[in-house]
C-alpha cells in the first residue's frame, strides 16, 4: 500500500510540473498501469479529457494543441497503446505543435521476459519525437528536485514538436490516502504553492534582421504566405498592401487572399510573364497547399528568395538558393517596417478578382467545387474552419476567397486522412467557438471512432464522392482505379451519425445545405451533414473544367 501511495506522490510531482510550462489540458485513454497518473489528474485542477481510442486520443490532443497554441499532455497505459500515438506525434513533429506524451510503463524486471502487455517503449517513436526522458521506477531514494529538473529541463531544450516522457510503475497502483512519504512531498517548500519551474534555462534569440531592408523595400517585391496565424496573416495582409506587393496566398494564411484563385490564374501564361519581373520573393511559413504555387517558385530562379518560419530546418521542398529565417513572424514584420509604395502590379489584382467572379458565375452545378467557392457562407459568425486533407483542402486553396483574419485549421504536415475528425474535435473543445469542418467520405470512415468526440456547435460536413477522388487527377489506370486507389465507401453515415447520438442531414442543393448548416449552430450537440455529390465533378473543376 505505501508503494502505490508514492506513485501517486510522484505522479503529482510530474503533472504539477508540466502546469508549470502550460499545460492546462490532458487527453486521457482508460489503461490500469497509468492509473497513478489519471488519478492524480482526476484530482487536480487541469482540464481532462478522455477517449477509448488511443490513435484518436492522440489527434483529440493535436487540435487542442493547435487552438489553445500551448502544450497538451496524453496519458496513456503500456503497451501497444503508446505506438498507437505514432500518427498524432509525426504531425506534431512536422508542424509544431507541442505535445507531451505520458506513457505508463512496467518496471525494468517485467521488461523483454514475456510479462503481460509489456513491449521496449522507450525509443518506440524514433525519430518523430523532439526529445525523451525514461524516466526510473518511482523511488524515494531518488530526490523530487531530480524529476523536476528533468522534467523542466527536457519541455525548455525543445520548445516544438512532440516530447516522451516514459514513467515505469511497479504495482500495486491503487491506495488510499496517507501522508506516507510526506517529507519526500515537503523536500520541495514553498514551489508546491508557486507558478513557475523549478528549472528556469533562459535561451532567447534575437529576431534576425536583415541591413539592406530600406534599399530592398524599394524594389519589386512579392509576398507568399503559407501557414501562419490569425495575427501573422492580418499584419502581412497590411504589410504587403502598403508595400504595394502582390500576395500569394495560402488557405492557412488567414490574409483574406487579396489575389484569390492563384491555383487557377498561376496557369495563364500572361500572369507567369508579369510575375518574373518581380526582384524578391518572401514567403512567410511553409507547407503550401497549391501544386501551381509550389511549381512556379520552383521555377521562379531568377529573383531573391527568403524564406521565414518559426520552426527550424529546410522547408523548401524545391531547394532553391535563398536565405531561411527562422524567426517569429510577427516580430520580424514589426523590425521590418513597410513604406508605402504604388502597386508595381495592379493588373494581377483585376485577373484575380476577374477569375473569381467568372467562375462565380459558372460554377452552379451543385457539387463540392461549389462547396469550396462558396464556403465562406458556411462559416459560423466569430467561429473556425478545419479543413480535411486529400481533394478537400486543394479545391477550397484554389476557389475560396474568405475573410481575413478567419482561423483556418488543417493538418498539413504528414498531411494525412487519418485523425481529422479527431483534430477538429480538439480544436472546437480548444478554442470554445462554433466549428465547421469538411472531410471526404474516406477521412470520415478512417476516423469514425471520433464520432465520439464531437459535442455542440460543430458542424461536420461529409462528402461522399465515390471514395478517393483525388486519385482520378492521377495516372492511375482506369481498369484498375477503383478497386485499388478510389474504394467506394460502402458505408451509411446517416447510421454513423445515429450511432454517436448526432444530428444527421442529407441536403440535396445549395439552399438546403445552407438551412442545414445554420441548424447545425443551434444545437447542442454535433450535427453531421453528408453530401452525397457526383463522384469525379471536384476532380475534374480543379483540373480544368473551370477553364470554360
């Protein structure tokens, strides 16, 4: 009994200290051997969330990480539980966002001899993971100010991505209370009562400045933004007008896209020509959506490239020679004032705002290329959109045009179909506002555990186009594309949604799915509308249906 009462002494220690580097949620999975930390959770003051379905538990965490835009702790029990984590901590990896894995353990003698539910964990995530700690068998012997120092010490040295911290419990692990090993509790005074680590490292980094910026915001310049927040969008939308430089931009951008249906435009050979007279090109975030984009800055050598991302590494999947900034955005804006200028380019804007309307005008067959150019009737007021991967996201980056500074949520790292419905549960629990979300019938299938998850106001649009479409842009063999690429979902998401207890629509035009849509942010609960629309029509008006 005294052993399972100081793992929960040393549980309290641990989660107390993740609080102390912002941790306000943590994602839970029902497993016994984690019991000493679940119920030190239970009992604190932290926001807990819990999901049967660890792989979903770890995309649950995921969005909650990408709304609040702090850390977001998932316990989870031994086992295959913690590789069931893999996905979630391989997009957190690749884009940022900070999650702390918490996986209970056997003990070191219960390890590699044929005990029950007890696989090598430490390592298990390779190189997915930001960093680790393996932590020992909780013991008295060890001083509270070790784990604490090792706790701060590993959340401060890596600051994005993914960090594991493996905890081995030996039983038993459930006790009463007891103010057993109260002195082991006390060895830590007066920081149980304060707010900050015990641990402080100090490694600020200047935001790089670049001398030559007065002669540079003379010349012709050109802005892409890719992924980047709510605030970074609004401040590079204004910095980019003053300048009078074209902007580029991506759905996860929030500018507004000033020059919407680049996807389209960036094709026209008259656009290329105008374009290359431009002497600097600076992208603000990576991971962009379009094809065109990524082609034409590929192929776009002849001007000064920067490239300016908080996170580390390359990001330029074309390679081209250019200065990386790894630099706050907002900060190097601010040390990188605008002077206003006249637009060098004033007939991009007009081909732009012309092939939005023209295609406004065109695009009337109900379908979900009309769903993307129309998509900002859809958003709820003061709410989010989360975007699904795959044909989803491509058609909405080449047609929508919505408002700027509106938060746009996707996982575009791994940017697979796993985990969305999952994700965007996170961020409507994070963010507290009313969501709307898109995903394809194959994403909804792959994910539906996540069902579960889902609580009011969300709206959850389906579409059901006969599988994935995505692949009727490539060459993939028509004898042979349904079978093995498109598979047709032979599912019924009306029973999905009854299953999970949530609304259920199936509108068959535009005004439907808009009463549909705005009945959705009336309830309580999530509602689940599936838009059932012809199989390859998304596909084809994004290959270039729209050029009629």
């Amino acid at each position: 009994m005294s052993h399972s009462i100081f793992n929960r002494r040393w549980a309290a220690a641990i989660l107390e200290a993740l609080s102390r580097h912002g941790v306000q949620h943590l994602c839970i999975a029902p497993g016994s051997r984690s019991a000493p930390l679940t119920l030190e959770a239970a009992a604190g003051n932290l926001f807990c969330h819990t999901h049967f379905d660890e792989r979903g538990l770890g995309y649950l965490a995921l969005g909650l990480a990408k709304a609040t835009r702090g850390p977001v702790a998932i316990i989870v029990t031994s086992g295959t539980a913690v590789a069931n984590l893999l996905p979630a901590v391989i997009e957190a990896s690749l884009t940022g966002e900070r999650l702390i894995v918490l996986s209970a353990d056997r003990p070191p003698e219960l390890i590699d001899c044929g005990a029950n539910q007890a696989i090598l964990q430490p390592g298990i995530f390779g190189q997915h993971i930001a960093g680790a700690l393996n932590l020992p068998r909780p013991s008295a012997d060890i001083p509270a100010r070790w784990l604490l120092s090792a706790i701060d010490a590993l959340l401060q040295q890596h600051p994005a991505g993914a960090v594991h911290i493996n905890c081995p419990f030996a039983e038993p692990l459930y006790g009463g209370e007891s103010q057993a090993f109260k002195a082991w509790h006390d060895e830590l005074g007066k920081w149980w009562h304060e707010e900050t680590p015990w641990l402080s490292i100090q490694a600020t980094r200047p935001t790089p400045f670049i001398s030559g910026w007065p002669c540079w915001r003379q010349k012709r310049g050109l802005v892409v933004a890719g992924k980047i927040t709510v605030q970074e969008g609004i401040a590079l939308a204004q910095w980019a007008e003053e300048l009078g430089w074209p902007l580029l931009a991506d759905i996860q951008s929030h500018t507004g896209a000033p020059l919407p249906c680049s996807e389209l435009w960036l094709q026209e050979e008259h656009a290329l020509q105008a374009l290359a007279d431009a002497e600097l090109i600076v992208q603000f975030g990576a991971r962009l959506t379009g094809k065109r984009l990524t082609g034409w800055l590929a192929e776009a050598k002849s001007a000064e490239r920067w490239l300016i991302d908080p996170l580390p590494g390359h990001l330029d999947p074309a390679h081209c020679r250019s200065q990386r900034i790894v630099a706050d955005i907002g900060e190097w804006l601010a040390a990188h004032q605008a002077v206003a200028r006249p637009a060098w380019l004033p007939s991009l804007h007009s081909l732009a705002v012309e092939t939005h309307a023209a295609l406004a005008a065109e695009l009337q067959e109900f379908g979900e290329a009309q769903l993307a150019l129309r998509l900002s009737e859809l958003l709820p007021h003061e709410g989010a959109l989360f975007l699904g991967n795959s044909l989803t996201i491509r058609l909405a980056n080449a047609f929508a045009r919505l408002p700027v500074g509106y938060p746009v949520y996707a996982s575009r790292g791994a940017s697979g179909i796993d985990g969305l419905i999952a994700t965007a549960g996170g961020i409507q629990r994070g963010s507290g506002k009313p969501l709307l979300a898109i995903v394809g019938d194959l994403s909804a299938l792959y994910d539906v555990n996540s069902l579960a998850l889902l609580g009011g106001p969300l709206v959850l649009i389906v579409v059901n186009n006969g599988g994935g479409q995505i692949f009727s842009l490539l060459p993939t063999p028509e004898a042979e594309r349904e079978r093995f690429f498109t598979m047709p979902p032979q599912a019924d998401f009306a029973s999905a949604a009854s299953m999970f207890g949530l609304n259920y629509r199936q509108p068959q035009d535009w005004p439907s799915l808009l009463a549909a849509v705005e009945a959705g942010w009336q309830n309580k609960t999530a509602t689940l509308i599936e838009l059932k629309v012809p199989a390859e029509q998304g596909a084809q008006w994004l290959a270039g249906a729209w050029r009629k």
